[in-house]
C-alpha cells in the first residue's frame, strides 16, 4: 500500500497545477456565476450525489440558483434561503393541522437547503442567518425521531460545548462513537446519518469540530481539549461504556481522529480518520494550489482561514505547518487501532499524508481502505460516500466495538 504514495502525489499534484493560480481570499470562485449554478445543480442530478447537494431536490436546488445572478455570498444564501423558508412555514402549518409526517419531511427539506445557502462557511450577515435557520429547521425535525436526540451543552473555558447525542434502545451501559465534522459539515448532518450504529446498540454523540459551527475555539495546535472535555462529560454517564468508546473523523477531521488515535490512545477503543490531513496538507506546496480544486465546489480558502480565524492566503499559509502531526512529534508514538480510509486522486488531502501514518505510527491495528479511483475521502461514482460509510466505516466500528465486549 505504501508504494501507492509517490505516485498518487504526483497524480493529484499534476491535476492541481492544472488549476488556476491561487485566488484572494475574497474571491468565492474560479467558476463564472453560470458555471457555479450548473455545478450545484449537476451535483444534486447525478447518482451518487456529491456535496454539498448530498440528498437534495434537484429542483428545489434549481429554484433556488434561478435567483442567483452574481457571485455575492448574500446573494446565494438568499436564493436558497427562499425556497427554504416556504418548506418551513408549510411545516410550521402542517405541525398546527397534527400532520407530524408531512411536518418532519419539510423541516428536513428545508433544513437541507438552508445548508446548501450557509455553505461552506458563514462568511456574510446572510450566510449567517441562513446557518441559524438551519439550526432551528434542524430541531425542529429532531424532535419526531425516535431514538431521541439530546442537546449536549458543556461548560468549556468560559464558553460551551454544544454537541447532540442519541443513546440506543438498549440495557446498560453501551458503547460509543464520537464524531468531529468536516470543514464544511456539521454536527446535524453527522447525528442524522448514523441510524446503523443506533440500530447495533451503540450511542452516537456528534460535534462540531474546532473553527467550526458552534464550536467555541478555533483550530489550534491543543484544540483537542475540546474533545477530551466532552468525553470526560460522556463518559460519566451511567448509561455509557467507558472502555468502549470509538471515535470518527473525517476530510479536515480526519486529522483531529488521527491526533485523538495517538494522545488519547488509553481512552479510545478505536478510531476511523476518513480523507486525513496529517502533514503534507499543511505545507505551502500543496495549499497554494489546493485551494483551487474543482473537487470543492466554493470559497474553499475563506472555509479553511475561517477554522483558524485568520484571513487572506498569507495568513492562512504561514499558521497550518504548525499544525503538523509530524512537527508535533506525534507520527513516532503507538496509537489506538485505526481504519485509514481516502481515494488515490483526493486534490483537496494528500494521499500522501494517509500512507505517512499507516508507515510511520507504531503499534496497533492499521487497516487502510484506499480507493484507487477515488477522490475525497474516497469517494467515486462507484463508491459514493453513503456506500462507503454503510459497507467500509460503520461495519468496522460495529466490528470493533461489539466483536469484543470485554473492552
């Protein structure tokens, strides 16, 4: 598997250079406005569909971008914004008739297109508002599902962590998988998309990850206290199994799972780091031309500085070698066992970085799943990412957390 990284560097370097050069931190895209509405609404058409159109309308996406006549970020999130907002009130009014079904469907559709309007980073007043839209669209679908999800608030340094948690139909104490979101994701859609892991008897407990969200630090070289604070509250409930704990991340998490693998190695049963960022993804080299990647659909240099808190290319070059797993010194310490999982044509994470860990950490199981035709986090026509989180992720952590119960 090794042999795979000289060669897959080069591919997806080759295929960024053929990008455009870096643009400035204010320019949301490469793409003309034309070319960007056709992107969005190709992403909802085609099978398997491709973020951050995942399990979208086509047409409502289609009514959405009909508004849309520039690339002014305000201009977008209105555009979705205003087909959302009439999913919503008709919720709204059939949660008055007593219709809980038809209620439930439209929050979540209009939950789905306020996303697809704050993405990938709330970077405008409207952006915002549309990020608080769906938070309220959001739990106002949660509150039908059954098991039930629980608003998670934890104290943290001055501030709190606000997670969602949903424990199993199960006696005792059960097992655990905590995820940290993407760049873009966000703990709704993590919380929401694990129904296989409930449905094995384990809980799922789900958080934005540093820079993100409602996250309350940014992306720092500690920011994983965060995470050791939240699992610290976890796990002191009656209902939860200590020495049965996962954890899972993927693309930008998938480097705070490979961090937690290694420092937290006593605590965790297991971990999964999906499309990881380990080291080469932090160097000027590959970030100069990463941020032009037509596998990501917009402003994806302002979405990466936000997780910092910094803005401008700059800025945004000189903070990420220290974030480094390999500067840190982590890369030459055991870690927990570990599923390592990416596609050999990613342009927005080096493969490069997934064949670092699985040579140089010692100690452990490491398993790696490697897409040769994939791209991000794996992901190709064939194996699109719902495939890959039903056949390769969720099977492994059931496998790991319930194939040996004596921890």
């Amino acid at each position: 598997m090794p042999s795979l990284a000289p060669l897959a560097r080069k591919i997806a370097l080759c295929a960024l250079l053929a990008a455009p050069p870096a643009f400035a931190a204010d320019q949301v895209t490469t793409r003309t406005i034309d070319e960007l509405k056709k992107e969005i609404i190709d992403r909802a058409e085609r099978q398997p569909q491709r973020s951050p159109a995942n399990e979208v309308n086509a047409e409502d996406v289609k009514a959405a971008v009909a508004n849309i006549k520039t690339l002014d970020r305000d201009e977008w999130a209105r555009g979705f914004m205003g087909v959302a907002d009439k999913y919503f009130a008709a919720a709204k009014s059939e949660e008055a008739a007593g219709d809980s079904q038809k209620a439930s469907a439209d929050y979540l559709r209009a939950f789905r297109l306020y996303k697809i309007g704050h993405y990938p980073t709330n970077n405008s007043p409207e952006k915002q508002k549309a990020y608080e839209k769906a938070l309220a669209a959001f739990l106002a679908y949660a509150k039908y599902w059954e098991p039930k999800l629980e608003v998670i608030k934890i104290p943290f340094e001055g501030k709190e962590i606000v997670g969602y948690l949903r424990m199993p139909k199960a006696a005792g104490k059960v097992p655990l998988v905590f995820i940290s979101t993407a760049l873009d994701g966000r703990k709704e859609e993590a919380i929401e998309r694990n129904n296989e892991l409930l449905a094995a008897g384990i809980a799922v407990f789900a958080v934005d990850m540093p820079g993100t969200g409602q996250a309350p630090i940014k992306g720092d070289v500690d920011s994983e206290k965060m995470f050791f604070a939240a699992l610290d509250d976890l796990v002191k409930r009656p209902d939860i199994d200590a020495s049965r704990v996962a954890y899972y991340g993927g693309s930008w998490s998938g480097y705070w799972a490979t961090k937690m693998a290694i420092v937290a190695r006593d605590r965790l049963k297991a971990v999964v780091a999906q499309g990881l960022p380990v080291h080469y993804y932090f160097q000027p080299e590959w970030q100069k031309v990463a941020v032009n990647t037509p596998e990501y659909l917009m402003d994806l240099l302002p979405a990466r500085a936000d997780v910092y808190q910094v803005q401008g290319l700059e800025a945004f070059l000189a903070y990420g070698p220290k974030m480094s797993l390999k500067t840190q010194g982590l890369l030459d310490k055991p870690s927990t066992p570990m599923l390592l999982v990416n596609g050999v044509h990613d342009t927005q994470v080096p493969i490069d970085d997934l064949m670092l860990v699985a040579r140089t950490v010692p100690g452990g199981v490491k398993e790696t799943w490697v897409n040769p035709d994939g791209g991000h986090m794996g992901a190709s026509k064939e194996w699109g990412s719902e495939r890959i989180r039903r056949e390769i992720t969720t099977p492994w952590l059931i496998k790991m957390l319930k194939g040996d119960k004596s921890g």
